[in-house]
C-alpha cells in the first residue's frame, strides 16, 4: 500500500491530450463510473496558449478485481473520438522495458541499474549497449545482457542498424541514453520519437566538448546542473522531462564539481526514467506536462 492507502498494483492509468473544450472531464468521469471503477488519482492541466487540455487517471474496480483491458481500450475508444484525444491506457502495474546505452561514464547506468534492481524504478532493464566495451562488468553485475557495439564513421550506419534490431529483438519501450557520447542520426531521432531520453549537463553551451565540469570550474562557475530531455534531431534540445542544479563555489576542486555534476545527471536522468515509465509525461509541442 501507498502513503495514500492505493495498491500500487491495482488498476489502469489513463493519460490523455485534447483539445480545450467543455465536457472532457465529465466524459471521463462518467467512463469510469460506466466500469465500476473509483477514481484513485487524478490529474489536469490546461494550456491556455496552444489550446490544449491535458489529464492522467489512476482507476480500480471498487471490488478490486482485475480490469480487461482490451475491453477497456475499446470502449475508451468510442469515448475518445468525438473529443479528438490522443490517449494511452495501461496497467498501473505494467513496467516498461528499458535498453540503456552508455560510452565509458558509468555513474549514470550504476544508479538505474540499482534502482531497477530494488524496484525504486519501475522498469525492466532488457539491455546495456555501448560503444565501448568497458562497462560490460557492471551490467553482469546486475545479470543484464551486455552489447558491445563500436561506432565508427564509416560504419555508423550498420551501428544504428544494430540497435533498432535490439530495440526490437527485446520488445523495448524506451530508450535511455545515459550519457551515451554519440550523436544520433535524425533519421534514428525520428524513429524513437517520443521514447528515446538522454541527459547532459546543462552548461550548454558555453562549455562543449571533453572536461566540461573542469571549463565550468576553471570559469568560477556558481551554479552546475544536468537537463533530462526526449531526444530529438536538434542536438539536445528535445522537449524537457527534468532538471536538476547544485551550487558550488571557489573553495571546491575541479574534482569536487564533477562529482557534484555526475550526481546530479544521474538523479535528474533516473526521475525522467521514473516519470516516464509511470506515464506521467505527456508531450505538449516543444515541451512537456509531468504530472508528479
């Protein structure tokens, strides 16, 4: 049970974007009680500016019996059309498959690897890729398929290759790039879109490239941060899930900031990946709703 008395097993989450317009909410809410269902959370929010609505429902028969959920989505369907939502429903329970790929930093993975592993995250990690070998221990550790896949210019292509068919070999349902030193095509861009996340610091971009947290320290930086974002074809750029900042002064080493940094990639990444995978993030043009 919750702090809030709801299994967390139980029931279906409902997200949905629409149009603004009168009578949404009452349409939903008579949906549910249509099921047998009581609603055991609830959240909205309107944009004024682009004229949208946006909403997530948690909902559980009120003899507690499991939901057909096909049967649902079908008769959510007839619900949908007329008000023109764009819609998702799932099991508040189901856990989405997860392939991480890395480079050499391993601070990132570490920390979702663990949070997999104690359930702190809601997910199931399929895999680790990497363009280096070097992580591969660290994924065993937690009984992970490891995947060695080298990215090389004249080759990139094939790389990319290889990993759409682990995207789809595993049936994965997001993609997290945690801290992952390649650049993605567009065209790759485009095909995970809206299921792709990728974390940097967000100094950008003022201090580029190789050592940014040791520029920053060098420039008497005071505040350091990382950004959680969907990937997109603009190079980190893509609509923003989460953000996390730390200040840091003169007497902290080079070395202290770093730390500071990579604690705070990891923390902004792995709340992205939580988000997500509770689909409490829905995407509102170049930006996003996160129901918390």
């Amino acid at each position: 049970m919750t702090e809030t008395g709801v299994r967390p097993e139980a029931g279906l989450v409902l997200t949905l974007s629409c149009p603004d317009q009168a009578g949404v909410v009452l349409a939903v809410a008579r949906f549910v009680a249509e099921q047998g269902c009581t609603i055991t959370e609830s959240q909205q929010f309107r944009d004024p500016e682009q004229g949208r609505f946006f909403m997530r429902l948690r909902f559980e028969q009120v003899n507690g019996r499991t939901l057909d959920l096909p049967l649902v989505r079908s008769a959510f369907a007839a619900v949908a059309a007329p008000l023109l939502m764009s819609w998702r429903l799932t099991r508040a329970a189901e856990r989405q498959r997860v392939l991480i790929m890395v480079s050499r930093y391993g601070h990132c993975l570490n920390d979702l690897l663990y949070r997999a592993s104690t359930g702190a995250l809601n997910i199931i990690v399929a895999a680790v890729v990497s363009n280096h070998p070097d992580l591969g221990a660290m994924a065993d550790s937690h009984d992970v398929p490891f995947h060695h896949v080298p990215v090389i210019p004249e080759k990139k292509a094939a790389a990319e290759a290889r990993l759409l068919e682990l995207v789809d070999d595993l049936d994965v349902d997001l993609v997290v790039l945690a801290r992952y030193m390649q650049v993605l095509s567009g065209e790759l861009c485009r095909k995970l879109d809206g299921r792709a996340i990728n974390i940097h610091h967000s100094m950008l971009p003022s201090f580029k490239g190789a050592r940014p947290y040791h520029q920053a320290h060098r420039r008497g930086v005071k505040l350091i941060g990382a950004t959680a974002h969907y990937v997109t074809a603009d190079l980190d750029e893509g609509p923003i899930i989460e953000q996390e900042v730390t200040r840091v002064d003169h007497s902290m080493s080079a070395r202290q900031v770093t730390a500071i940094g990579r604690d705070n990639e990891s923390l902004a990444l792995s709340r992205a990946v939580q988000w997500h995978a509770d689909n409490r993030v829905l995407l509102d043009g170049p930006r996003t709703v996160v129901f918390r």
